[in-house]
C-alpha cells in the first residue's frame, strides 16, 4: 500500500493521488486502507519516514576524509534523494503543508522534527571534528539551516537538483562560518579560559 502510494504519486502529482487509487493499485478494497490511515497524507508521511531514513542518513567518512568532505557529499545525498520518488513525496507534502494547517502539523511535528534531530546531531559531530570543540546548539541550528536552504530552493523554486559544484561551495561556506564563530569566541575569552560555547 505504501508502494502503491508513491507510485501514483510520482505518476500523477498530489491531487491525483486518492485513497480509492491507493486501494485499486495495492490490490486491497478501500476499508484494508481506511483501517490503517485516515487520509492520503498519513500514507504519504508514513512512507517518507520509511523511505528516507536510509538515504538521508549521516555516514561519517573514512579517513582521511576531512570535514568538508564528508558535509560534501551529505549535501548531495539530500540533493539526490529530492530527485528521488521518496524525495518527490517530501517536496509535495511542503506543498500541500502551505495550504492544509494540518498537514503543515503533521509534517512538522512528526518527519520534519525527527529527521531535524537527526541532522543536528551529525552536523553537530561534524563541527565538533571540525573546530576541535563542542558545537554549540544554537549555531549548529543555525549552520543546518544554511547548509540546507539552498537544496530545498533549488529543488522546490527551480525545479532542479543542486550541483556539485554549489554543494562544495555551501559546504565550504558553513565550515568557513563555525570557524569564524570559534575564533570570535576565542577572542572573547580571557587567558586562561576556556573559550563560551
């Protein structure tokens, strides 16, 4: 059912995409997917998580990968895999979100949260082998939502996947500012301090 799901997603776009289609393309009758899910967009969530938490994993790399290159090739899994059906699914449920509250609800309270836990935490270990300490929370948020922006705006405004050489350039510019912002706090400790977070 899940399957069936994505697969007319991808084929006929949101609007097309309707629990007696689900059904009739699953092979089940429509009470087999009323007794799981109350709509299409509790399918559709469901398949997300089930769908992207392999390909948006972090994977650190082997060394001697360095920093830069491992949030590289983290920014081209995302970029790829908004390419993908999976993907397709993400972009279309951020655009119904923008119109339904409870959609927007569901999709924020439920993947986008967890997959932004997800996130946080390996670009938090990312700086942290970066800089040599800590990451601080707030400039890890910060720093995702930089690193990430630019994927979602050319998947979603242009219609297109991001490049290689645009993800080497917003990888670069994210590690450039965790270092700006270290050596700023640095410079505000006192000798003999550690450094605030």
């Amino acid at each position: 059912m899940l399957n069936a799901a994505d697969d007319l997603l991808v084929e006929r776009g949101f609007s097309g995409v309707t629990m007696e289609g689900i059904a009739a393309r699953a092979g089940v009758a429509k009470q087999t997917i009323y007794r799981w899910w109350k709509s299409k967009v509790d399918i559709l969530l469901d398949t997300l998580a089930a769908d992207a938490e392999e390909p948006l994993a972090w994977r650190p790399g082997s060394p001697p990968a360095s920093p830069e290159e491992e949030l590289r090739d983290q920014l081209g899994r995302v970029a790829a895999f908004l390419q993908e059906p999976a993907g397709q699914v993400l972009l279309s449920l951020i655009g119904h979100a923008q119109l339904d509250p409870e959609t927007a609800a569901k999709l924020r309270d439920g993947f986008l949260r967890e997959q932004r836990e997800r996130d946080l935490a390996g670009l938090g270990a990312l700086l942290a082998r970066h800089t040599g300490r800590p990451a601080d929370e707030r400039l890890t948020a910060r720093l995702l939502d930089a690193a990430l922006g630019p994927l979602f705006h050319q998947a979603l405004v242009l219609g297109r996947p991001s490049g290689p050489a645009a993800l080497a350039a917003t990888a670069r510019l994210v590690l450039d500012a965790a270092e700006r912002e270290q050596a700023k706090g640095d410079a505000g400790s006192r000798p003999g301090e550690p450094a605030a977070p």
